[in-house]
C-alpha cells in the first residue's frame, strides 16, 4: 500500500490550516510503515516506483511547490530502503537533510565552505527506517551533526537521528536540530515562513556555525 503524501510542510498561501508541517511525526508513529522524502521530482519518481515494487506498506511526502527543475531519468529504478546518500564531503560538520530541505542544504554547504568550513551533506531519504548505520559513521568521524527538517521538531526526522547517535553510545559528538517549533504556523508565503524559521541556506549556516568549533561533550539540542 502507497501514500502519496502531497503538500508537505511549508504549503504558504493556502493558509494556517493546511500547512503539512506533522506527517512525518505523525506517520512514523504507524508500525511497519515505511516514511520518505526525496529531495527533488527526479527522486520523487523513483521513489515512488520503489514504493510500488516494494510491496509493503510506505508514505512518499513532498511539497507544495514546483520541481527544482533537475533533469528527469527515462526509465525508473528502486532506490535502496533505509539508506541515505552522500551529495557532499566535508569533515568540518555533516548536514542531514531530509525532502525539500536537501537543496538548501546544499547551498548553506556551498557558502559555508567560503568561509572554510567544509560540510558533508546528506540526502537522507527516509525517516523510519532511518540510516542509522550511515549516522553513526558520521558521528564518529565528524563528530557534529545538523539535522534539517520542513516539519515539527516533535517527533520528527531529527529526533530519529537523535536517537541513533545515543543508542550507539557515542559521547562526543553535538547536534542541533532545525525544523519548525511546536506550533501552528501562521499563514504566508513559503520563502517567508523558511526564512523566518530558519529552513533556508542562511538559517541552516548560523546553526552550522554554532557549533563550528564545537566542544566535546554530548549535546543535543532542538
């Protein structure tokens, strides 16, 4: 069984009401459910496929908007479940994107890096099951994490990364989480909201550059 979970977080003027800003907490909370996010419309119709081959039950979500406009594969292939991939290497920092916070992502890296700090960047594809085994190679080679999410921090793609890096027992490394407060968000358009919360290049690059250098003990902190 497929969802095709449209309208995804930030949907601007359609207003209060219809802001897609819970499915991934949501959703995750389901048993056996697969949830994902691709990062751009080419992924967007791969993972769908996936979905459909798999044979199992998963949530696709994406956005209210426009593709980026990437080029478009002619035939269609199963992405990996459960995996994430590298777009970027950096030892400085590594960023965790999930969805339409992977574009920003890359361009925070790509201003980052003129002012030395070189990111990892991660398409990370899907929520539940997360890549845990990629996280925790992260985490103890780089041993500070960002996580970005257009959805509520609660119970969102974050706190899985969160949880991935404890169970591993790791106890230096720190995370910040970037997503969207516990609320209902106002109406608006979406650039606005993004920037007024922190979901684009500039609010991704002011959470990198807390913690870049960062100190020693374990912290995590939404």
């Amino acid at each position: 069984m497929v969802f095709a979970i449209d309208r995804g977080g930030i949907v601007g003027d359609d207003g209060k009401t219809h802001q897609g800003i819970f499915d991934l907490s949501y959703l995750s909370l389901i048993p056996n459910i697969i949830v994902a996010a691709p990062k751009d419309e080419n992924e967007l119709q791969h993972m769908l496929y996936t979905a459909v081959k798999s044979g199992k039950i998963m949530a696709v979500r994406y956005p209210r908007s426009q593709g980026l406009g990437v080029s478009m594969d002619s035939e269609f292939r199963e992405l990996p479940i459960g995996k994430g991939e590298i777009l970027r290497q950096g030892n400085d920092i590594a960023i965790l994107a999930i969805g339409s916070m992977v574009a920003p992502a890359m361009e925070a890296a790509e201003k980052l890096a003129l002012q030395g700090v070189e990111a990892t960047v991660v398409n990370a594809r899907f929520v539940k099951p997360v890549d845990a085994e990629l996280i925790v190679d992260l985490a103890t080679r780089i041993k500070r994490i960002v996580t970005v999410e257009e959805n509520t921090l609660s119970g969102g793609f974050g706190n899985y990364v969160n949880d991935a890096v404890r169970q591993s027992d790791l106890r230096d490394v720190i995370i910040r989480n970037v997503g969207l407060p516990d609320v209902f968000i106002e109406h608006g358009g979406q650039d606005f909201l993004r920037s007024k919360y922190g979901l684009d290049a500039a609010g991704i690059i002011a959470k990198v550059l807390e913690i870049v250098p960062a100190g020693s003990a374990i912290k995590i902190v939404s």
